[in-house]
C-alpha cells in the first residue's frame, strides 16, 4: 500500500453545518426535479441523490457536522417533495392528492433514506462515544 497524502477537495477544514444544509438541500432538489419531469415520481435517481447527500457531507463537513449530516436529507426531501410534485410533476394542489404522492414518492425512496440515515446515525454516536471517552481520559 502506498502512503500517498489524499487532496481534500475543500481547502480548509470542510463544510459548516449551513453549507452541508445547503449541499445537501441543493443535491436533493436538483436530482429530484430531473426525476420528476422525466417520470412524474421518485425513483432510483433520487434515491442515488440522497445517498450523495448523507455520504458527501460526511466526506465534506467539519468534524461537529454528523448531526446535521443525519438530519438534514429527509428534511430537504420532504420540503423539495412538497415544492417540486404539485409544480414540476403531474400533481396537484388538493391537500389530499397531494399527501398521496409524498406517501407513494416516500414510499419509494424509504430504504435509501433510512439506510443512509442508519449509517449518519451510527457515525454521529461513534463520534460522540469517542469525545465522551476522551474527555473523560483526559480528566483523570
């Protein structure tokens, strides 16, 4: 195995916890809103958004952004679901057509959201485990 050093593509300490919002918000809605001209509902490439979103702001962020990591893409899905379905998709803006298409657009993109959301998680509380026992350490 070779030691060579891997650029960062960031100069700087990476992304704070708006700029990972934002990327993350960002990645969501565009991705989105390809899918949904081409197909009227959320499918695989928006699936393949999110994990972008939760695997890229891990990648980017600082070191105290693993929660806004995990929290932000169902968020920024749910709010580019409500702007993107009635207006660029075959929606409407009926109250209950259109909870039946976040239902159905949830629905599809569920395991993706949870998996990538299970994996934020479980790096937040590694990284959190960690600050805890090394404070601790160094108390004593």
């Amino acid at each position: 195995m070779s030691n060579l050093p891997i650029n960062s593509p960031l100069k700087g300490p990476g992304l704070t916890k708006p700029g990972v919002v934002i990327l993350q918000f960002l990645i969501i809605f565009l991705f989105e809103a390809v899918e949904i001209l081409f197909r009227n509902s959320l499918g695989i490439i928006t699936c393949l958004a999110i994990w972008i979103a939760f695997f890229g702001a891990i990648y980017l962020g600082r070191p105290g952004t693993a929660y806004v990591t995990a929290v932000a893409p169902p968020v920024s899905l749910l709010i580019s679901s409500i702007i993107l379905m009635p207006t660029l998709g075959s929606g409407s803006f009926a109250p209950t057509a259109l909870l039946i298409d976040l239902v159905a657009g949830l629905a599809s993109v569920s395991f993706y959201l949870l998996s990538g959301a299970a994996v934020a998680w479980f790096i937040w509380f590694k990284k959190e485990r960690n600050l805890n026992s090394q404070s601790l350490s160094s108390s004593f």
